[in-house]
C-alpha cells in the first residue's frame, strides 16, 4: 500500500468514524476531515466522480457546524446574563395573531412554545401580561401529560415565534452543550418569575407602605 492509498483509506476511516458520533459538532468536524481527505485521494488518482462526492458535502457539513458553534455560543452568553432568546429564531416559524384570538387553553395538549416578537398576550389565569422580548409556554414541555398549565390570548395584535416541543428536544439531543445551557437559561427564568411576587410581598409589607388605622 503506498501513501495515495493511505490517504483513501483515511478519508474511509474518518467516514465511518463520523457515523458513529452521537452529537452535532464532532460529527460534523469529522465529515469535513473525511470529506478533504477522500477529495484529496480523488485528486491524486484522478478521478473526478471521487472529487464531487467528496466536495458537494462540505458547504452543508460547514453550514450546520457554523449553526451548532452559534447556537452553543448564544446559549452560553444568554445563560450567564443575557436571558434574550434571539438565537431560537432560526430553528422557529413567525406567525401573526390577531387581537382576541386565543392561542391555547388551560389543559389543552402543548406541543410549542412561543416567543414573543410584537403585540400583547395575557394568561388569564394568572393575570400575567406578555410582552416582546417574553418567552411563554416552555412549561407546558415539562408538566404531566404535557398539558397547558393555563391560557394565552393576543390582546393587541402582533407577532410570535413557535417553537415545536420536537425542535428543542432534537437540538437538546443533537448538543450537549446547548440543552445544559438552555435548562440554566429555563431554570434561571423560573427563578426570576418566583422572587417577583416575593418582592412584591416584602414591598408591600414595609412600614412605609402599611395601612393607616381610621378611629
């Protein structure tokens, strides 16, 4: 065997090797490093059929590595302060409400979640107002039988992103990184939606906000 072949052989073995990865990023970075070194063989034999097959993967194999590195990299920034879910976008639908319409109902199955781009939303139940910038019904992923934990209505009309219970469990599964860094995110939001009424209470419970005894 001389080093032409060798180098076919490595492009066969890094092939294989990249079936077997069980996440996003290591497989795609050995795609790429199979897919060099097999078009490197083609070149040296000649063989342009060999060359095609090996160059025609790589724009996408480095198009979905460039994804993954973006998603893990916004993830982590948004789980250390910045709670802005702008990097859900490319993997979401846009879609317009209009005002009254009801976007879901307390118990109803949930299979989405929402993040909000324009307009006002409410949840009923809690008379809880839902603003640009807001993320709602990610509860509904990790509630018993999946079921609404209340329910959403467009009170001004505008925008939401939806984003399918599927998408987030697939990228949850295809990255590691990314589903540490979006359950951070989940658990630091959970976290700031429960020291608000507690702030709330404390406020109210200052002296200087304490109702005055009518004699």
């Amino acid at each position: 065997m001389n080093w032409i072949e060798a180098i076919g052989y490595l492009g066969t073995g890094l092939t294989v090797a990249s079936t077997a990865m069980g996440t996003m990023i290591p497989l795609r970075i050995l795609a790429l490093c199979a897919s060099c070194a097999v078009m490197t063989y083609g070149l040296l034999i000649g063989s342009v059929p060999v060359v095609l097959t090996a160059l025609i993967p790589i724009p996408f194999n480095a198009w979905r590595l460039y994804q993954m590195v973006r998603l893990v990299r916004d993830t982590e920034r948004a789980a250390s302060g910045d709670l802005s879910l702008d990097w859900l976008k490319p993997f979401g639908t846009s879609r317009r409400f209009r005002a009254g319409e009801v976007l879901f109902l307390q118990g109803d199955p949930a299979t989405e979640m929402y993040l909000i781009e324009s307009g006002r939303f409410r949840i009923a139940e809690h008379g809880l107002d839902v603003k640009p910038g807001d993320i709602v019904g990610e509860l509904g992923m990790l509630s018993p039988g999946n079921r609404r934990t209340g329910s959403l209505a467009c009170v001004e009309a505008g925008s939401a992103l939806c984003l399918s219970y599927s998408e987030v469990k697939q990228l949850y599964y295809q990255n590691p990184e990314f589903g540490f860094y979006f359950l951070k995110l989940t658990s630091e939001r959970l976290f700031q939606g429960a020291a608000e009424p507690l702030q709330g209470t404390a406020k109210s419970l200052r002296p200087e906000n304490a109702g005055t005894d009518v004699l």
